[in-house]
C-alpha cells in the first residue's frame, strides 16, 4: 500500500515555541509570573490585570505607623557635617596639622592636612543643640530635629553614592525607597501618584535614583520638571486637554481599556501593558486634581513669605518645598525635593566657603519655613520629614580651601513622623571623619524609614528572578533609639 505524501510546511523555530503549548519560553514565562502572582499574594496586592483593581489603592501596614508619609529633601553634592551640625573644636585647634590617624584606604581625591570650619556654631532652643551660622532659621527649629551624627555608607563616588542612598545598592539596578513605600503603603489619593519627586536631578545615577527598577512600574516616581528647569515650570506635561471634554476622554479610554483586556484574555498576565493601563487612568484622573495642588496662588501671602517666595535668593526651592507641603497634604505617600544646579550644588572640592554659603541662603529659609508650616498645620506629627545628601565632606582640606566626598562618617536629620525631636545620636571621631558610636549605616536608616511607617523591612519583599528582593538587601537594623 502507498502511503500518501504528506502536504508540510516548514517551520522557524521561533514560529514552532510560539503555537507550542510547552514551547520553553512558554515554561519561563508562566514560572515567572506564578512567583510573582505568589508574591503579590504574599503581600496582600491585588493583580493590576484585574478589571477595577488600582494596585496604588491604599494598604494596611504591616503594623501602626507612627508616619503616614515621607518628604525627603536631598542635598546633592554631600553637605559638609563638620560646617553644619557637627563641630569639631580640636579641628579647630589643630588647623593646618595632619590627620592623627589612617585617612580611608580608598579615597575620592588626594587629600591634605586638616582643615577647620570657617563658620561659628552655637546652641539653639530647649536642647542647647549645636548649629552652624550657615543655617539661622533652621536653628530655630531645632527641637524639632533628631539629627543622625553617624550615618556611613560605602562608595565615594557620586553616581554608587546616590544610588546607595536612594535604592540600597550602589552596583545593581533596585527599586527606589520612595517606590518601595509605595508598593508597600499605596497611596491615600486615588487622584495623585504616590511617590513624586521635585526637580530630580538628571546626574549620577538619574531616573534610576526614582526608578521603579522589577516592581510594576506603577511604583515609579512621578518627576516634576528636571534640577535644571526652575521649580516655577516644574508641571507633569500634558495634564491638561483642551481638546476634548472629560465624557470623551472617558469613552476612549473604556474603548482603549476594552481592547487591552480582550488582549491580555489571550496572553495571560503581561505587566507592561498592565503598567500602561493604569498609567492612561491615573493620567485621566490626575487631570481633576494635580493642578489644584500645583496652584500655589492659593496660599496666603504670608504663606509664601514663610517659604522665602518674596526672595530671588530663596524662591526657588521654597517654591518646591511649598508644593512638597501640598502633595504631602493631598495624601501623596513619598515626596522629594531636590536641591541641586548645573555649577555648585554641595560639592565643594575647592571654594568651600563661597558655595555652602550660596547653598545655605537657598534652602535654609523654605526648610525652616516648610517645618513650621507642617507644625501649625499639624502634618508634622505623621509627617517624616528627612534631609540628607550622598555622603559628607572630609575633615581635611582638598587643593586649598576645598573638601572631599566622605561616606565614612556623616550628618543626616528625621523631623517628625515618630522621631524624638532635639535629640543628637552617634557621633563621629574627634575629628569628624569616621563614624564612631552608635553608627547608623544607610541600611539602617532605610529599615529606620520603612518603620516608622508601619513596614517591616524584612516582610517588604518582592519575588524576582528567583529570589525575594528588599530595600535593605539582606541587611538593615532599626534605630529603636530615636524613636518618640
């Protein structure tokens, strides 16, 4: 008997993984998403792919926080600690000598012999605490302040540096802390994102310094204009349509989402176009309320005197922490405001006076500002309030009159949300460059952060590539001590 020929048509590989049922991308597919539908699971978050489900809706803690939110104001460049908050008399007693012991094996710049501060300190309010003239209103804040003397991290180069404070990795690509509360905490306005940030700079690390890195990209930071764009153009672009009315809007967008869903219904779960479904609807909804808090016209006069907005000096940044106070107060889960420029910013290799005098002027009036505002509003007291930049600078000098980057030792500051307020914890070496007693590694800080808020930063995780993920790595201790 003869068989008949068979009628074959030739197919590509990729054409025979992609009809095949167990094609191998088809196994590492669904084992992905299986560990990250048990990790959602784990953590109590609904599917995005669901039809109504907001995966920014607000979520319980793992236990009562004593914040609710974080403002964080970054200093970039690094502050020096031994011209702010932490004076050194033997530094200056012994001007112009060398170190009395080892400088770090690994330094940023050939440095030389020590230098002492060029300004005055003095004490301020009920906890006599010590604050540099740099700072003159903000000294009158003090007891509000719970200043970190011995926070240390582990790169001196500004890119790992910031990346270390703003994810916890300083060589890895890791979701930001801002984007981890909001995956842990979500938002309490569905209108609003929960995690923006204010004039982010562009350098050292950029959008991954607010990047929601494997986390949905729900989570990631919504930028408002750039370091170099001045904070009275910082607006999301495009959040108004003059165009069309709301109820068109609204019709494209239900066609838009019908067509999406009936996509993913064959494909099963695919987070980028979950991520963009979701982006479409708070982009919609954003439109009813982001320029409300965007308006600063409706703040009193005396309002944008406290902010420093009548002077060139201070309007700027005072612009940017009067909008922080806003999104904080709209229900917006992590707020960042950035100090920083094209020229000077903190990093003062040389001309240290000059530019953390021009520093100082910029941030010192919005800051004291923004915490007397938060007070009388009474947002401080569930409101963290964090001030920090990458690092600290050197006890000794750089060329003639300047400082080097130091992550060995440094100041940080927490306002409010839980912390004690006048308080002075860890200290640094006689000298100011080595962390010295009760040291708070930027691990710790970040554990310190997430409970406060009611997060633990082991349980924080999320399952990728194999392994559950955290802020803190497999690392992290809470700062019990300074808590209220």
């Amino acid at each position: 008997m003869t068989i008949p020929a068979l009628n074959c048509v030739p197919l590509s590989r990729r054409a025979l993984l992609s009809r095949s049922a167990v094609g191998f991308g088809s196994l590492a597919l669904a084992s992905l998403l299986a560990e990250q539908s048990r990790a959602a699971e784990k953590s109590g978050t609904m599917s995005i792919g669901q039809p109504g489900a907001n995966p920014l809706a607000a979520k319980s803690p793992h236990f009562p926080g004593r914040a609710k939110r974080v403002i964080f104001l970054f200093m970039k460049g690094g502050p020096s600690h031994v011209d702010t908050f932490d004076p050194k008399p033997l530094l200056t007693r012994d001007d112009g000598k060398p170190l009395p012991f080892a400088k770090p094996r690994v330094q940023f710049a050939p440095t030389g012999n020590l230098l002492a501060s060029p300004w005055k300190f003095a004490q301020y309010g009920e906890s006599g605490t010590w604050v540099s003239e740099l700072f003159p209103n903000l000294a009158q804040q003090v007891d509000n302040l719970c200043l970190i003397h011995s926070v240390h991290g582990t790169n001196p180069a500004h890119g790992g540096a910031l990346l270390k404070l703003h994810t916890g990795s300083d060589n890895f690509i890791r979701p930001s802390i801002g984007s981890w509360v909001s995956y842990g905490l979500g938002t309490d306005n569905a209108n609003l994102p929960a995690f923006v940030t204010i004039c982010p700079t562009l350098a050292h690390g950029g959008i991954n310094n607010w990047s929601s890195a494997f986390l949905p990209a729900v989570y990631q930071g919504t930028p408002l204009g750039s370091a170099s764009v001045p904070s009275d153009q910082a607006r999301v672009k495009y959040i108004a349509n003059d165009r069309l009315p709301r109820e068109i809007q609204r019709l494209q967008l239900d066609r838009l989402a019908a067509i999406n869903r009936q996509h993913l219904d064959q494909t099963g779960p695919e987070p980028s176009l979950e991520a963009r479904i979701n982006s479409f609807e708070l982009a919609f909804r954003m439109q009813t309320e982001l320029p409300q808090v965007e308006n600063l016209a409706e703040e009193t006069a005396a309002t944008h005197q406290l902010y420093g907005l009548d002077d060139p000096t201070t309007a700027n940044f005072g612009r940017m922490c009067l909008m922080a106070r806003r999104f904080a107060e709209a229900g917006v889960r992590f707020i960042q405001v950035t100090h920083s420029d094209s020229k000077v910013q903190w990093d003062q290799h040389s001309d240290l006076k000059n530019g953390h005098e021009k520093n100082a002027r910029e941030v010192d009036r919005p800051i004291a500002g923004l915490l007397a505002d938060l007070k009388a509003r009474g947002l401080l007291e569930d409101t963290l309030v964090w001030w920090g930049g990458e690092f600290g600078r050197t006890p000794v000098v750089e060329g003639k009159n300047g400082r080097d980057h130091n992550p060995e030792g440094f100041t940080m500051w927490l306002a409010g949300g839980g912390v004690q307020g006048g308080l002075r914890y860890g200290s640094t070496d006689d000298y100011g460059y080595y962390a010295a007693e009760n040291k708070v590694h930027i691990h710790d800080l970040h554990a310190t952060i997430l409970h406060l808020l009611g997060l633990d930063h082991e349980r924080l995780t999320y399952r990728y590539a194999g392994r559950d993920f955290r802020l803190t790595d497999v690392e992290g201790r809470v700062v019990q001590d300074i808590f209220a």
